[in-house]
C-alpha cells in the first residue's frame, strides 16, 4: 500500500522479521538500511525491526522509494543477505 505523503514523522511503515537458525553468534542478526533516505530502522524486538519515517515525505519530489535492508549475523566468516523494498508515495492535495 502507497504511504501518504503527510504521514507524520515517526510512523511505521513496515514490520521486519529477521531469523538465522544457527546458533550461539552465528545465530545472531544485525539489520541496516543503505543509502540517505527519509526512513531510519529501530529494533522493535529480538529479531525484529521497524521501518519508521524520520523526515516529510514529498510525493512531487520523489513518488518511490528503494529501500535495500542488509541482514548481517555475526558468524565468521560473515554472511550476509540483502532485501528491496519498493515504497510508493501517495499523492495528498496541497491545495
């Protein structure tokens, strides 16, 4: 579903459920969000995170984002899998 451009900073947007069945440290997962984008990622539980708006939207600026998450564990050698998001921007009169 499209998020609306004059949702307020701090709202969720997605629910991120991470799992490594290994165990001990290659059992445990780390998430970040690459690129500058108007989101941040909080923990919200073990193995759990929250895509949260950190800053206004815009749709006239910019209608999608791609977001790309890395889940890294903490095995050696590391290993690390990657995940897009594609979030549409919906369009809320300016008049």
């Amino acid at each position: 579903n499209p998020i609306p451009e004059d949702s307020v900073p701090s709202t969720v947007v997605a629910v991120i459920n991470v799992r490594d069945k290994d165990s001990g440290e290659n059992g445990e997962v780390s998430c970040r969000m690459d690129g500058n984008l108007p989101f941040r990622l909080e923990t919200s539980s073990e193995n759990t995170y929250k895509l949260i708006i950190a800053s206004a939207l815009d749709r006239e600026n910019v209608s999608a984002y791609n977001i790309t998450i890395t889940a890294t564990d903490r095995g050696r050698p590391a290993l690390r899998s990657r995940r897009e998001l594609v979030l549409e921007v919906s369009d809320v009169n300016d008049n």
